[in-house]
C-alpha cells in the first residue's frame, strides 16, 4: 500500500516537472512586409531574440508564427525586434528611418499611420485578396 502512494507521488511529480519545463508558447500575429526578401528579414530579427525557437513569416498572409520560451522572453521584445529592422507588426510601429532603410520594394505599404505618406492613392487596405503581393524581388 505504501509503495503503491509513493509511486504514483512520484509519477504525479514527474507530471507536474515535465509540464512546468515546458514553458514554450506558439504565438501568430500581423507583420507588414512583401517578399521572400522581408521573409528573410523578419525571421531572422524574430529569431534573434533570445529564447525564440522558431519563426515562420508567410509573405501571402502576413502572419508570422513564433515559438518562443515565456521564461526567456516576452511576445514584446519580438514584435520590437521585428519592428527595429524597418517591418511594422500590429502591436509596434518601425521607426520611419528603419523603415526607410528597407530595399526599395521591401518597402511594403505601411498600415495607416501618422502624417507622411506620399501620398500613394487606391492602396488604403491590402485586406481580402492577395493580388497586390510585389514580385519585384526576384524569385517568389
Ligand atoms: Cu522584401
């Protein structure tokens, strides 16, 4: 009987220590960019973050899926990496002169912000259709 306790103690402990090591956590969301080139990118500034395991951009729906350990990192310090190297998520903004440092067609249209856009009429939402990916990066 007493053997019969300890066991499933120490299979309960086993259960509980196996659950808390796994602190990974899968996250998705919005990252603006155009192609395999801004894919690159992206990944590679999300994968910097220390405690990120695995970043996976789509240049169609422009998601991004992160797996990250929650004890090493927060989904914060991805989306301001992301954001430092010129690529705007929906949670932080890039700053204009990282974003101006994009190659010229990596420089996606950017979701409506502040004042100085030039201008560029017909582009308000790229929302609904995929048609509008740039092609001007070579092979996609
Ligand atoms: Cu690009």
């Amino acid at each position: 009987m007493k053997t019969k306790i300890s066991l499933m103690t120490v299979i309960m402990l086993l259960g509980l220590f196996s659950f808390s090591a796994k602190e990974t956590k899968t996250e998705e969301f919005k990252v603006y960019g155009n192609c395999g080139m801004c894919e690159k990118r992206i990944e590679k500034a999300a994968e910097s973050v220390k405690g990120v395991t695995k970043a996976d951009w789509d240049k169609e729906t422009k998601m991004i899926t992160v797996t990250y350990d929650e004890s090493k990192t927060d989904i914060h310090k991805i989306h301001m990496a992301i954001a430092k190297v010129g690529h705007d998520s929906d949670m932080h903004k890039a700053a204009n002169e990282d974003y101006d440092k994009l190659h010229g067609c990596c420089q996606y249209d950017r979701p409506k912000s502040k004042a100085n856009m030039n201008g560029h009429k017909g582009h308000e939402k790229s929302e609904g259709t995929s048609s509008k990916t740039r092609s001007c990066c070579g092979k996609n």
